[in-house]
C-alpha cells in the first residue's frame, strides 16, 4: 500500500469516527472531541 493511500484511510477512518461521535447524545463523550479534531 502507498504511503497516500494509508493516509487517506486513515483520515476516512478519523472522519468516520468524529462523525459517529458528534451523534451521540451524552455530554460526557465531548471530553474526547479535542483529539478527534485534533487528527483531522
């Protein structure tokens, strides 16, 4: 696998995981948000 394609996956795979924990609804889980972004 080129190093571009690992990249992209792994930013498909951070995206995904911030979007799914945008939708949950509990405030305890906006502790982990900064380091979600942060990878983004």
């Amino acid at each position: 696998m080129e190093l571009e394609e690992c990249v992209a996956d792994k930013l498909l795979w951070d995206q995904v995981a911030l979007d799914h924990t945008l939708k949950i609804d509990d405030d305890s889980i906006k502790v982990f948000l900064p380091s979600l972004y942060i990878k983004n």
